[in-house]
C-alpha cells in the first residue's frame, strides 16, 4: 500500500488526508499530542509522536520512501524556519522521502507594484513572516536537490472557503481601505488549494514553484465586500489609507503594503488544475457553509 506522511495536518491536511485514503492510501501525521492522535485516529489518520521545536522527539521519524507533504508553518518570529531544518535533520539519516510538497506564501515576491507575477520573479520578501517561508523554501530545495528528492513549492496566496470567512471581521465592523486605495490581492479556494496539492504530489516537477491561485485578483476591499453580500452582512466601512496606521492591525498593514496579480499558468498548464472556482462570485457562494473562522488575508 503507498503511504502518505502529513506534517502539519491542519484543515488543509486533513482534506488531503480524507482524499488520499479514499485513494487507498495509508495516511499517516506527526502530532505533539496524545489528544491530537486521538483527533485524527478517529479520521482513520496513524499519529506519529513528534515535535518540530523539539529535534529530539524527531529522532527515529520513518519517511523514507513516503510521500511527504509538508504544511506546518514556520514559528512566529525570526527569519528562518528552524522547523523545517530539524525535520530535514531528521530525513537525512535514512533513505529519503519519495516526494515532498510543501505550501509556502505568495508573499516571497513582495511589493510587485500590481504586477502580474511569474514563478520566474526573483522573491523579495519584505516581511519577516515572508523571509521564514523562504527560508524553508531554500533549506527543502537545497535538501531535494543533494538527495535526488522531488520537491514542489506551493505559492499561495489568501485560503478561503467554509469556516474561512471573515464572520467576525465584518461583524466587529472593522475598516477596509477606499477602494481606490486598497492593492490587488489574490486568493484560492480550500478546495482548489487541496487538488493543487495532490497533483503537484503526483505529477509536479522537481524543483518547481507553483502559484496557487484562482487567477482572478481583486482588491483586499472588493473580497470583503463581497464576503459581507454573500453572508448577509453590512459592508465594512471605508477609510483612507492615510487612516490605516490608527485604525488597522499591524497584521492587516503589512498585507495591505504589498500589491500583486498572481499568474496561475503553470498550475493550469503542467498541473492541469483549472480550479473549480475560479473567481469570487463562485467560490463564496459555495463557502457560505460555515461562519466559525477567519482566513488568513495573504497577498
């Protein structure tokens, strides 16, 4: 039976999980609890014990020929990801993985002035959140190319879909920029993001980055307005960008500092993702399912 390894099996992971078993895969994912391999038992998931901020508790991990996908994010501060340099610490005293796809962040590229960006970009990241995923980019690459590993890098900008609407965003009637201020934004659908994943497991390119995007860029201020009509709600309201550094989170302006169009043609092309929803007008409508959770507002 071909086995699945998931490190962090999140609600990406989980979907990936359900549909590589349906496939008859055995899937399994490191957890740092006895409650989180319960959890995913229960989804018919093998725990394996294991902490990425603790290399030690690695010792022994067997993903040696296994498809591993790779989802955990990098920790909260710093620029480098010491995650990813322990689990590769781990992979390196054994035959190593078959295949590894690992979901990175659009926001590598940086300030693009709204320009439609190509994998061929140079990445720039300006945020340090940016610079650990590129971090782990380069460590995993670096990793794949020593151990004739295919490695495939996700790009991904905003994740939305059911429970990944901004609900409490709009209620709380926190401010958007003018729409003429606000920069081009990019999204995907869970769904979509999901497929991407598991073709570029079995038929991306080595050594390749992917952009996972629906290929439809709107404005930040047009995806939350659009958010509010499909749930019903008031639309935030506006300020202008002179207003954002008194109104607006940290978080929020860092996100709003950068503008780009992702070009989503190498996805489309060597992948054969079209996604399913390929805009906003389809892909809310079908996300109007659950209203407990926030996206993550990615460029």
């Amino acid at each position: 039976m071909r086995s699945v390894f998931i490190i962090g099996c999140g609600d990406v992971g989980r979907r990936v999980a359900r549909l590589e078993r349906a496939d008859g895969c055995a899937v399994a994912a490191l957890v740092r609890s006895a409650d989180s391999a319960r959890r995913l038992h229960a989804l018919g998931i093998a725990g394996v014990p294991g902490d990425l901020d603790s290399p030690g508790s690695l010792a022994g991990l067997a993903v040696a020929g296994i498809r591993v996908y790779y989802f955990a994010p990098p920790p909260a501060a710093g620029r480098g990801d010491p995650r990813m340099r322990h689990f590769l610490a781990a992979a390196s005293g054994q035959a190593p993985p078959a295949r590894i796809v690992y979901i990175s962040t659009s926001g590598v590229y940086g300030e693009c002035r709204g320009e439609w960006v190509t994998e061929d970009r140079p990445p720039h990241p300006e945020s340090d959140r940016a610079r650990r995923r590129l971090d782990a980019e380069h460590q995993l690459l670096a990793f794949g190319a020593a151990n004739a590993v295919p490695v495939m890098i996700l790009r991904v900008p905003g994740i939305y879909g059911p429970g990944r609407l901004p609900v409490a965003r709009l209620r709380a009637r926190e401010p958007v920029l003018r729409e003429e201020e606000s920069p081009w934004s990019n999204r995907v659908h869970i769904d979509d993001l999901v497929a991407a994943c598991r073709a570029a497991m079995r038929r991306g390119r080595g050594g390749a980055v992917y952009n996972v995007s629906d290929g439809h860029p709107t404005t930040m201020t047009d995806y939350f307005n659009r958010a509010a009509d499909a749930l019903g709600l008031v639309r935030p309201p506006q300020i202008a960008l002179a207003e954002a550094p008194a109104r607006l989170s940290a978080g929020m302006r860092s996100y709003l500092a950068e503008s780009k169009r992702l070009d989503n043609r190498r996805l489309r092309e060597e992948l054969g993702i079209d996604p399913v929803y390929p805009d906003l007008s389809r892909g809310l409508v079908a996300s109007v399912v659950s209203t407990d959770a926030e996206p993550c507002p990615s460029s």
